[in-house]
C-alpha cells in the first residue's frame, strides 16, 4: 500500500500550527543570549579578543558599555536554571553553584560609535543569570564569591 504526500504533507503542517509561538520566542531570547555572552573557547582574552569579539557580535553600534562572555559548556550554563547548578538569587534571578570562566569586556572611553576601544578582564566568577522556560536569556552579573 502506497501513501501519497497529501497525509504526510498535512500532518508536516499541523505541527507548524500547533506548536505553541511562546516556545519559538524563548528559543530566539536563548539564542540572542548565546550570540551576545557564549563563547566556547575564546583565542586569548585580551583586549584584542575583546574588541574583535564586540565588533563580531555585533555589539558596537554604539559602543556597548560592558559585556560578558561566559566560556565552557551550554550545558553547564543551561543548567543554572535548574537545581543542578544554580540556586535562587533575588528575584527571578539564578546564581551559579560553580564558578565560570568569564571574559568582561569595557568601554575604554571616548566616543560611543565605532571603532570601539575595550578593556579585557579574565577570571573565573559565580554568574547571575535570568531563565525562562528552563532556558537563559539574560546575564546579570558575575562575582567572585567568598
């Protein structure tokens, strides 16, 4: 017994319809949060690595103040969401069990537009994020924790 492509076609389309809008818009705010602070394995962090990364990310039209690229793996960050590697912190705000290599990045001055000038500082530090749906998608800070 042959099938055509009318059934398949028509259960394709139906889970296009039926999958729920919120879930694509927490993907994009993930996304958007590992395209402005992921980075797996950076190449120096310096401030060469840092203006060049900025320029890359696209995060200099104007000059972003501070940025912070966490370094390591998605899934221990994705974890911080949960009680594998975070606890609350604050309102609706997590803090990471462990400390993350980080890489901050600051605005060493002078105008806002391009080309844009930043002051690299690497260490590894707790990190405060936000989750939804299980997923982070904004970074708050990160410390040194005693």
């Amino acid at each position: 017994m042959v099938l055509g492509l009318g059934p398949l076609l028509l259960v394709f389309m139906l889970g296009l319809v039926v999958t729920p809008p919120t879930l694509a818009q927490d993907n994009s705010r993930y996304k958007h949060f590992l395209t402005q602070h992921y980075d797996a394995k950076p190449k120096g962090r310096n401030d060469r690595y840092c203006e060049s990364m900025m320029e890359r990310r696209e995060l200099t039209s104007p000059c972003k103040d501070t940025n912070t690229f966490i370094h390591g793996n998605k899934g221990n960050i994705k974890a911080i969401c949960g009680n594998r590697n975070g606890n609350p912190h604050g309102e609706n705000l997590r803090i990471s069990k462990s400390p993350f290599q980080v890489t901050t990045c600051k605005h060493a001055g002078g105008s806002p537009r391009p080309p844009c000038r930043y002051r690299a500082t690497a260490g590894f530090r707790h990190i405060v994020i936000a989750c939804e749906n299980g997923l982070p998608v904004h970074f708050d800070e990160s410390f040194f924790r005693l």
